[in-house]
C-alpha cells in the first residue's frame, strides 16, 4: 500500500501558497487524500495528508525539493509519514489519574505513540498499581535547592530518548522559565479551569464553597506564563447544589484525563499548530 505522509504549513498569508503546494505534490506524483486550512488574516495554516504512489520520489527528496517553496513563502513546516510514531515523555506528581489514562489508552493502541519515559518527583512505588513495568521511569524530586540540577537532568532524558513531546499528567511542579523555552511548542500541561477561576490549593473545594455550575478543564501548551500557554482543548460538565466536594473532585478528575487525551492525540496527529498566543486546531 502506497505509504501517506503529512505536511504542516504556517506562514504569513499571501496568494499562491495552497497553489504553490498542491502543484508541487502533484508535480512529484502524490495524491492528496486530506486537507485542510484557515485564514487567520495576517497568517495561513495548513495541514495536507499526501500518499506517495509508487512512481513518486522518496520522502527525503520531496522535502529537499520543497525547501525553495517554503523558503519562497517563509514558511515554518513539518513532514513526515503518517505511520511514524512520536515519543512521548510523561511527568506526573502524586495524583496518577491522568496518567492511568494515558498509558491505559497507549496500551490499546488508542494513542499511537512511543513512551520514552515516565518522570516524577514521586517513587516508582506510588504507582505500583498501574501496568507500567516495561516503561522506564525516572524519580527526580525536586526542591528548592536542586530544581536547577534536576531540571538539567530532564532535559538530558528529553535529548537522549529523542523525546517529540513532554506531557505533564497533573505534574505539580512549576517549570523554570529557562525549561519552558527549550520545550517551548512541545510541552503540554492538563489544569482545572472554573468560571470563575480557582487557583492555589484544592479548588474543587473552592468551587463548591462558591456554588459553581460548571466545572472544567484546560489542556494547553507551557509557556513561561503559569497556566497562559496556548490552549490546545477544553470541556465542561455541569454541577448541581447537590454535589459534594468529593463529587467535584470525581468529575474533574473525569473531564481532564479525556482533555489531556485529547489534546495528545491532536498533537500525535500534527493537527496543532500554534498561532501566538492561540492554536488552531484542525478536525478529525
């Protein structure tokens, strides 16, 4: 079966870029099977799926060769083949559910992805209920004192693994500035997100003492700005006077493991692509 690849643009927008791109796969004898784009006025995204028919040159060629388009139109762009399977570092601090989630869906082929690690500031042992065995696992607690020296120990699994994204499963601790920068595009985070919003220790509680009627969560990429970054996928569900505060505390936990799953597996796809301080997020 001829093999699909999947391309991603951004650019400023000008006429001629969807032009210039399909008839340069067309020129090149591949076959466009999906696509999709959206004009943000000053900036254009794109996001085409491709098969290379038998007849067609090898990846490695068509990207070369698309390199004076992209140069043309000043594009910043991605392409690789569908079927490649991104590596996936997982951080996690004491609440495990999101991370249950993720490896439970990762297990059943539900998010075609390599773990390449899981890190926490917690023991192995914290998690000795979950099926991660064959996972490698780092504990790297972090204090006052060594988050400069564990943060550069980090980042060296990140490099070494060959790490395509950092998905912080309710990691509670807050990433250095310089640590947001180097992951900057590829670091996704999962938080509860209220109307209004709660902030500090147990905000569920908070929710409930303020007889909220919706409760949410956020799934976004981490900036420098704590809980600012891009928002990449959110969901609600709704509250009643009768709910408790564990009752809250049980729904949140319910609305973040399916945001965050969703969010990675929009980014698995190279369905994300960032447009300053916002995403766009191109369908299923």
């Amino acid at each position: 079966m001829p093999e699909e690849y999947v391309v991603t643009l951004a650019c400023a927008n000008r006429p001629g870029i969807v032009a210039a791109v399909s008839q340069f796969l067309y020129d090149h004898g591949c076959d466009i099977r999906n696509s999709h784009q959206f004009d943000d006025q000053d900036r254009f995204f794109i996001r085409v799926v491709f098969r290379r028919l038998a007849s067609s040159p090898p990846a490695e060629s068509l990207a070369r060769w698309f390199s004076p388009i992209a140069e043309k139109f000043d594009m910043e762009w991605t392409l690789r083949p569908v079927h490649h399977r991104k590596r996936v570092l997982i951080m996690v601090s004491r609440f495990d559910h999101c991370l249950a989630d993720l490896i439970y869906r990762w297990r059943i082929g539900e998010l075609p992805m390599d773990i390449s690690g899981i890190v926490s500031n917690y023991p192995s042992e914290t998690y000795a209920h979950l099926d991660i065995a064959d996972v490698p696992f780092h504990h790297l607690p972090v204090n006052r004192d060594n988050k400069p020296a564990q943060e550069a120990e980090l980042m060296r699994i990140v490099e070494t693994t060959n790490t395509d994204l950092v998905v912080l499963a309710r990691y509670m601790q807050v990433l250095s500035d310089d640590l947001t920068r180097k992951l900057a595009g590829r670091c996704i985070n999962i938080h509860h997100s209220f109307l209004p919003g709660f902030k500090g220790a147990k905000p569920y509680h908070q929710a409930f003492e303020r007889g909220v009627k919706l409760i949410g969560a956020t799934a976004h990429f981490v900036t420098a700005e704590l809980d600012e970054g891009p928002i990449i996928e959110q969901d609600v569900e709704r509250i009643t006077h009768a709910d408790t505060p564990e009752d809250l505390v049980r729904k949140g936990r319910d609305i973040e493991r399916r945001v965050l799953a969703r969010a990675v597996r929009y980014h698995l796809a190279d369905r994300v692509l960032v447009n300053g301080h916002k995403t766009v997020v191109f369908p299923d």
